[in-house]
C-alpha cells in the first residue's frame, strides 16, 4: 500500500472522527449534492475492510447504474490511489481483499 494524503471538509473530519468500533453500529454522513457522501463513504468502507479482516460490508444506491456510475467508481479510485491490491468481481458487485474483507 503506498502513502497518500486527503484534504478532508471539516465534516468529512468530524465523520472520520468518530470511534469506528464493534459497539458503534451507525455513522451517518448526510448532506447536498457534492458534500462529500459518497467520498467519505467509500473510503471509510476500505478502511474498516483493512482494519478488520474477513468483514463483509453492504452499500447500497437508489439503482444499479448509480451504485456503478458513482459510488464504485470513487472505490476503484481511492483504491488506485492508495495501492491497495483487491479483486473486483464484476459478476457478483464484490470487492474482496487480501485480508478475506468484502465489500
């Protein structure tokens, strides 16, 4: 994996802030168009897949194409950016990690 740096939005902080533990069951993160939800999303879902192997984590959208067009989208790319080695199994909508994680 290689080092990258982000500029969060202070919501993006606060989010990110929050105690990411087996007791806490919901983060939510809600705002407008380009707030930074799906941004902050995806990138929490590959963190917590890193931190705790053999997870299986959900994401839904309102339709397939959307899920496609914007929210795998900006997994491939924090992915790419961070050199994370994963499977995309296209067939399935599964992003699976060295560490046996599933998204």
């Amino acid at each position: 994996m290689t080092e990258c740096e982000y500029k969060l939005l202070p919501a993006q902080r606060q989010f990110f802030e929050i105690p990411h533990e087996y007791d806490t069951d919901v983060a939510l993160y809600q705002g407008g168009y380009g707030s930074g939800k799906t941004f902050s999303g995806s990138l929490l879902g590959i963190l917590l897949a890193l931190r705790y192997p053999k997870i299986r984590g959900l994401v839904g959208a309102q339709t397939v194409a959307l899920l496609r067009d914007t929210t795998l989208a900006t997994y491939l790319e924090h992915l790419d950016k961070m050199g994370i080695q994963f499977v995309y199994k296209k067939a399935e909508n599964k992003l699976e990690f060295e560490n046996g994680s599933e998204i």
